[in-house]
C-alpha cells in the first residue's frame, strides 16, 4: 500500500482535507501516523494512526472515519500561551525653562507587564520523526533526489520501499528505494546507503499524477 504525501484524504462521509505528514519510527521503520490538514478553516493537522487507511492511490487517500470523528482526533500542532514579563522602563525628565517658569517633571516609571505569546509545536511522539513530501534525500555521494511517497505493508505498518523523485522539471522520474538501501533519517533528510550510479540502477516509473 502506498501512502502519498500531499494527497486528498476522503473520510467516509467526503473529501475531508489533505495528507502533509507522514509520522514514522526509525528503529523498526515503521509509520505510525497520518496527518491530515483539513480544507476548511481553521485548517487544524489531525494525527490519524495508519491502520486508519483503507485505500490509497497516486493522488488520493480514504480513511475509515467519518468529518466529525477526524476532529476528535489529536491536533499534531499544539498551541501553547508562554508567559513573558515585560520589563520597567525609566524615563527620568530633568527640570527646564519654557520662558514662563521651570517645571520639574517627575520620574515616569512603567511597572512590569505579563504577556502571554502563543507558540506552536508539532506533536512528534518521542523517537519518531516527521517525514513530508518533498525532504531531500542524500546518496552516500551527495543529493539524489526528493521524497514523493513511502510504500508500506498493510499487515503491520512498516516501510517496504521509499518512492523518490529526481530529474529536472521535464522527464522527472520516480526511483523505488528499497528498505534495506535507507540508511539514517533525519526530519529534514534521508540518507541512503547507496551512491548514485547504484541508484541510477534501480527500477523506476514515469510520473502521471494528476494533483489538484
């Protein structure tokens, strides 16, 4: 089963919004979550668990929940209101002569103030990593290519294949990277135990995707 990134997600009730993440554990290669950002506002990225796929093609992805039960799923960007104190300030004005007198003008003193800033984080679960179309992936001899998708197996979630696309605007091609061939991943690469004439090797397919 493959599980494009940057692909329309159908609930069971509809076109619910599109995939942006994928969420996988390093060490057993497995992937763990889906994440959906939904098309309406405010645009919330839910955190679906890959046994929720049901069907998958090049540019489309169903799931076996419904609109509502994908908004009680966890937000993968949570929002959280720091406190921050702003500090004092000192003005301090010295007397002076405007030609009818002199006045003295106290020191001006502001007290502290509490804001609250929001901040945003991802909801990465420890150990795991973040994975969207378009991380750049590493041969053992320099850059090959982009991330365009990963292929798992349905039974238990885990990686079989890396789908990665290479080539300039015209004749792009999609090269399938075998698990055994992916070496280290970090959230904003994959690395390859493979240099690029091995790559260059490997079984590949012509693009035909049609995305919205």
């Amino acid at each position: 089963m493959e599980i494009p990134v940057n692909a329309q997600v159908e609930c069971t009730d509809g076109v619910c919004g599109r995939s942006v993440y994928v969420l996988m554990n390093p060490v057993n290669d497995q992937v763990t979550y889906l994440i959906v950002k939904e098309d309406t506002s405010p645009n919330t990225e839910f955190m679906v668990p890959v046994d929720f796929v049901t069907e998958t093609k090049s540019d489309m992805i169903r799931i076996r929940c419904s609109k509502a039960e994908l908004e009680k799923m966890d937000p993968f960007i949570k929002t959280e209101f720091i406190e921050e104190i702003v500090p004092v300030r000192n003005l301090d004005y010295g007397g002076g002569t405007n030609g009818i007198g002199s006045f003295y003008y106290l020191p001006y003193v502001t007290p502290d103030k509490t804001v609250y800033v929001p901040e945003e984080s991802r909801q990465i679960p420890l150990g795991e990593l973040a994975v969207q179309r378009g991380t750049r992936v590493e041969a053992t001899d320099g850059f090959v290519g982009k991330v365009d998708e990963f292929v798992i197996n349905p039974e238990n979630g885990h990686i079989t294949h890396m789908v990665m696309r290479e080539g300039h605007l015209w004749g792009k091609k999609d090269i399938i990277i075998p698990l055994s061939a992916m070496g280290d991943t970090h959230d904003d690469t994959v690395f390859l135990k493979l240099d690029k004439h091995q790559i260059e090797s490997l079984p590949t397919f012509p693009l035909q995707r049609h995305w919205s």
